[in-house]
C-alpha cells in the first residue's frame, strides 16, 4: 500500500502544476487580445493634412473609456458603424481638448473646445461616424477646418 501523505504531495504537485499551465496559457491568450485592442491610425485628409500615430477607439469599451486618466496631449479618433447624434464630456480627462466630428462622408462639420475635469456635454449637431479629439486648438494649427474631408485612414494593431 502506497504512502498516504506522498499521495497527498502528488497531488498537490500535479494540481499546483495545472494552475500554472493554465495561468500561462491565459496569460498568453490575454497578451494576443491586448495586441490586437490596441490600434492607431495615421489620417489623411484633402489640403494635404496627414495626422500620424493617433490611437482608434473602435469599440465601446475603448470608446467610453477614451483619454479619461490621460495627460499630456491626449488625441484619439472615435469610429463607430451608424451615424447618430454623439455626446462627449470630459470626466475625469486631465487636459483640455477639441473634438471634431465627422459625417460618413467624412466632412469635419462641428468642432468644440472641452474642458477638463468637466461634465459638460458636447452633442454633435447632426449625425456623425467619426470623432476625433485633439489637444486644444490643434484643429486650428494642423489647418483642420470645417468642412475638411478625411479621405483616407490607415490603421494598425499592436
């Protein structure tokens, strides 16, 4: 008859052994996803305009999130299926930005300056697909203006 207590430490071995290889497998599976979650896009638009590196928000997590928690010089492109009327406000956001928003043709038709720390809401005035936050009066020094087109955006996961 085996020895019960080594049994034991078997098990515990074999079970402890398990947990591992399964840690290591999520791990591996959370790595992959976070590569693919994380997308910038360098944009194109008429007059010239290139805008590079800017991180996609393209599902509602990253879209909710936004740049809340962000410093600095936040920018980030919103990019949704269906045009409808969008709200922003900027909870939680540490610096003060510009959000342009776009039609499905891709005409930039409303810019607004937002405050940080605020929960003032910016309302597009008509439907929109795109929306694209810059630091404040970055709209204006990139020669972004209404009536602007988006005419091209090349994407990339990390």
């Amino acid at each position: 008859m085996s020895n019960p207590a080594s049994y034991r430490g078997l098990r515990a071995a074999a079970v402890l052994s398990s947990i591992i290889v399964v840690s290591a497998l999520v791990f591996s599976v959370f790595q992959e996803t976070l590569a693919q979650i994380y997308t910038e896009c360098d944009l194109y638009f008429t007059g010239d305009i290139v805008i590079n590196s800017i991180p996609l928000a393209d599902n509602s997590t990253q879209i909710r999130r936004g740049l809340s928690g962000e410093g600095g010089a936040g920018k980030m492109l919103f990019s949704w299926e269906t045009e409808v009327i969008r709200t922003f406000w900027m909870k939680n956001t540490k610096s003060n930005l510009s959000i342009g928003f776009f039609d499905k043709e891709g005409f930039l038709f409303q810019v607004a300056d937002m405050q940080a720390g605020t929960e003032e809401k910016h309302f597009s005035n008509r439907p929109a697909l795109f929306a694209l936050e810059l630091a404040k009066g970055q709209f204006k020094l990139t020669g972004l203006e209404l009536g602007s087109r988006l005419i091209k955006k090349e994407c990339r996961a990390f």
